[in-house]
C-alpha cells in the first residue's frame, strides 16, 4: 500500500489543479475525500515527496474552502505544522487564511465560556455551551494553537513562544523542584502496568497530576495534589487519590455528562467526562468549595494557584474544562503544562504523527479476541499473570500493599512464575538492586488500586482455574480495602465446588449483610450441597433461611396491617 501511495497521489493530486477543480462538474476529488488525502500525507513514508504533493494539497483546499469542514482545515494545518520544512511560506500563508477563522469561532466560544460572573454561561446553559463547542467539530487542536487559545483565556502553558510539531523539550533543568518531582511521578505512572476488565483496552490513556495551593479570604488556606488516570472516577476506580494519604475510598457514581460543576463535551461519539484534566480540575473545585463552603461568592473570595500537568495534548473538552475553571475562579492562576511531556512521549515513542494513537500499557483480563493485541499476550489472559500485574500496581504505591496481598493470597501465589507474556510488565529498574524509589516516588494507593470490575473478572479466572482459596483471597482484600464487591463476585465463589459448604454459607451471609440480593438458584445451590457433604449443616441452614424468611414475612405483614384500620386489620394466619 505504501509503493500504491505516490501513484495514487499524482492521479488525485495531478500538477495542472486550477482546470480540473474550478470545474463544478467534476467529481475526481470531493469534499469528503480531502480529510482522507490530508491523513495520507501526515502518515507519509519517505518514500512520498511530500515537498511535491503537499502544495497541490494546499491548492486543493483553496478551492474547497466553502465545502470544508472544521475538521478538515485543522487536520491540514497539522499537516502543514509537521512538514512546514518541507513548504514555502506563501503555501503557508494560504493555509492560515483557512484555518483562522476556525481559531477565532473557538476563541470566542472559549472566552465566552471563561467570563466571570454570577452564573458563568457554561453552568448556566450547559446545554447551549455543549452544542455550541461539539457544533465545531474538532476534537483536538495542535500544540501551538492550544497555547494560543488557553493564553486568551489567561491561562498559562509551558509551551515556547516558538515552537513546531518537531521541537525537542529541553532537559528539564530550569524546572523547579515540585516540577520536576511531578514529572517524575507522573512518567512513573505511565510505565506501570494497568489490570482492566474494559473489552477494548488499547485505547489512548491520558495521566494527569495537579497540585494547587489556595487562600480564602486572605485567611485560610488549602494545598495539596492528585495524579489521576483518564477513564476511571474515583480512586478504587483507580482514577486517582491525594499523594501519600494511601487511604482508599470507595466507587463513585456511574460517570455522568459533567464532574461537578463541570461540563464535558462528547468528541468522535466518546464522552470526555473520564478525562484526567476534568477530573483534577473538578477535584480542586471540591477542594475550593470545602474552603468556602460552597463556590457562590468563590469568584471573589478564593485566591492562590493551581498548576496542572499532563502527558498530551489536552483535547477540546478539557480545553473547554480549563475555561470553565477560569470562570468559577478567576482570581486563582491556572497554569496547564503539556507540551515537554506531550514532546517527550512522541519523541520516545517515535510517533510524531498525532493521528497515530500508543497502545496502553494493559493486560486485559477479558476472554476474548481483544486480548491478543494487549499484553495478555495471544493466548489470553491468567489467573498467575493478572496476580502478576497486579503485584507491580501495588509494588509503586510501597510494600505494604503487596505485602497484604501475599498473606491473604498464601503461599501458593508467592511462589507462582509468571507466564512469557506478563513478564515484561514490570517496572522498569524494579529488579535493579542498586535502584530504591524516594517516598515521592511511590504513587498512593488509591490511585493504582484496580477498578472492583478488574477484581471480579481475576476472582472469576481463579474460580475457572481452581485456585479457589486465593480467589477468595482476593475477595478479602477488596473488602478490607473498602472496594465494593458486586454480587455476581459473592456468587461465582458460593457457586464453586472448590469452595467448602460452610465457607459458602458465609459468602452468603456476607453477600446479604452487604444489602446484595441472593438467588434462589444460589441458595438452593449451596443447600445441596450441604445435604450431600454436611448434613448437620444442611439443617441448620434451612433453619436459619425459614428464619429469615419468617422475619420478612412478619415484617411485610406488619407494614400491611398499619395501613388499615384496627377494625379492618385481618387476623393473622398462623
């Protein structure tokens, strides 16, 4: 495909343009191909002059420009920024023409949306601000560009004043020291290996820390700082938790449109209320609103700075986010520093062209074909290499995790070899004996805690594996972590024949003291097999359930009864 390319190229992008285009008869190139032919030129091998094509694709656009979207002008001016060596700068004149007034309706939208005032426009009219901002149809603009639009906003980037898509960062010298341990902190976290239970896990992960330092009133103050992971809410979500606090909280709430007072926008069909920027942002205006006790009045009366750090581009949605922020706290500096981390993973990667998206670091413990391009490896995931994976989650929040997770595990897990395909998901320097992390460098724990999904899809290869006594091992530490158990968890382990009549009986009582409702197909389940290996305990345990169905039965009678009168209340049926 890559030999067809040039020939393809000099039938659709032929010398002589001026003839062939100004005709409104024809049809060799339309408006819905330009996009297509533009990605082919970003993703160009060296075997495709791009010098040669590049300005036939620039003349094309001059005569498409009624027909073009948004999205087309801004995918040419990236392509224009990644080969602007290889153009003139009269080419390069007539692309700005294009893409200018797109840069400008954003502008606009974005400064509307960070106005300060009573009831800013985005939380006012979320509605309107939504449909305003998807209406563009871009979900992403290049790194300059989003320089340009935050600045307008007052909102400061780490970009240089001159810069282009092949700018290299510098060593990170003139940083300062929170700076630099942020840096080092979320690079660390980018390494790691994530468990997932997510069907299509190769997407794009975005990390996030923020830290901020706030002052209401002149009087009282609030510091702190977060890492967050895009995709994932709260911190046994594995979304994120406050640096060196290590204390789990609990899920949150399926997502919703917006994270707090925010509003996130739906890019390319994907909701962006998951994304790391969103979130930490929504976590200092939580932080701001303890400090006020709510955000009215927080425009005027909260003070201080909030520094953000992401590893890309932040899309339009977060760009948006940023705004919004501005808006609810204008007096508060907001500095949003992507473009040295952003520079440094495309440099590293050797992935320059921004349509290319990295492959996370994930072993997926979903069966199915999905997991073969992940590092699961072809054969698909185990039980030995999600402990595995799991093990290196919790070894970059400090020992004592892992060291939880053995004991309740046992002996059998300590010893177990991960299979070939987990392990190269280590952290890089972790067996170097002479490498020992600083206490900054360890990630809280809430933060590389797995999602409870992830839990459940491990406890269910265990049980499918037979290694029942540390699948139940699992289930402890997801309780004594404070990570909700789902009721199918409770029933895949009461369900197993591994699992001793007795010990299934407590998974049952467990699962209804938790509020989850038990089946009838599970009770029935382990009362036979009570009867057939623990007769005496098969007694009991009917006796305990006729118990219990008694109690209820009284209840909703008692409950029935007070709704009629004492004279039209009915006996009781003994």
């Amino acid at each position: 495909a890559a030999d067809m390319l040039p020939l393809v190229l000099k039938v659709l992008l032929p010398e002589m343009q001026s003839s062939l285009h100004d005709s409104r008869d024809s049809t060799i190139i339309r408006a819905q191909d330009f996009q297509a032919l533009t990605i082919s030129l970003l993703r160009a091998p060296d075997t495709v002059s791009v010098a040669e094509f590049l300005p036939r694709l620039i003349t094309l656009g001059s005569a498409l420009k009624h027909e073009l979207t948004s999205k087309d002008i801004v995918i040419l001016r990236r392509c224009i920024q990644f080969h602007r060596s290889s153009i003139d700068a009269s080419a390069l004149a007539d692309v700005e023409q294009l893409y200018r007034p797109v840069l400008d309706d954003l502008t606009h939208l974005l400064l509307k949306t960070a106005e300060p005032r009573a009831n800013p426009w985005a939380l006012a009219e979320a509605k309107d601000y939504r449909s305003a901002m998807q209406a563009i149809n871009v979900s992403e603009l290049e790194d300059s560009s989003t320089a340009e639009v935050l600045s307008e906003c007052g909102i400061f980037t780490d970009i240089p004043a001159c810069t282009d898509q092949a700018s290299q960062p510098d060593s990170g010298d003139s940083l300062n020291l929170d700076d630099k341990n942020a840096e080092e902190l979320l690079w660390r976290a980018r390494e790691l290996p994530w468990l997932e239970a997510h069907p299509v896990p190769g997407r794009e992960q975005t990390f996030g820390h923020v830290s901020w330092n706030l002052c209401h009133a002149g009087a009282q103050t609030c510091e702190g700082s977060r890492i967050f992971r895009s995709g994932h809410h709260g911190s046994s979500a594995g979304g994120g938790g406050s640096l060196g606090s290590g204390a789990p909280a609990v899920d949150r709430p399926p997502l919703e449109p917006g994270v707090g007072p925010l509003a996130a926008l739906v890019l390319e069909n994907f909701g962006r209320h998951g994304d790391a920027e969103i979130q930490a942002l929504a976590a200092v205006l939580e932080q701001a609103a303890l400090l006020n006790n709510g955000l009215k009045d927080a425009a005027v009366s909260i003070t201080g700075e909030v520094r953000l750090l992401v590893d890309q581009t932040p899309c339009l949605s977060c760009v948006g986010a940023m705004a919004q922020f501005r808006a609810l706290l204008p007096k508060v500096q907001l500095h949003c520093n992507f473009w040295r981390l952003a520079s440094r993973r495309r440099l590293e990667r050797q992935q320059q062209m921004p349509s290319v998206r990295r492959q996370a670091i994930v072993y997926s413990l979903v069966e199915g074909p999905e997991a073969g391009s992940t590092n699961a490896g072809a054969q698909g995931p185990c039980f030995s290499g999600g402990v595995a994976v799991l093990r290196a989650m919790l070894r970059a929040s400090g020992p004592a995790a892992e060291r939880e997770l053995l004991q309740l595990l046992g002996n059998s897990s300590t010893s177990t070899v991960p299979e070939s395909p987990c392990e190269h998901l280590m952290m890089p320097g972790e067996e170097d004996s002479g490498h020992e992390l600083t206490r900054h460098q360890f990630l809280p724990l809430s933060f590389v805690m797995p999602t409870s999904s992830a839990f459940h899809a491990l406890i269910r290869l265990g049980v499918k594996e037979s290694r029942s006594l540390e699948a139940l091992g699992l289930l402890k530490f997801m309780r004594q972590n404070r990570i909700p158990v789902h009721a199918r968890t409770f029933e895949d382990l009461a369900f197993d024949p591994g699992v001793p009549p007795r010990l299934a009986i407590s998974l049952l009582a467990d699962m209804e003291a938790a509020g989850l409702p038990a089946s009838r197909r599970l009770v029935d389940s382990i009362l036979l097999r009570c009867a057939q290996e623990q007769p005496c305990c098969a007694v009991a345990f009917l006796r305990s359930r006729c118990r219990a169905v008694s109690g209820a039965q009284d209840h909703c009678q008692a409950a029935v009864g007070n709704s009629f009168s004492p004279k039209q209340r009915k006996p009781r049926v003994p």
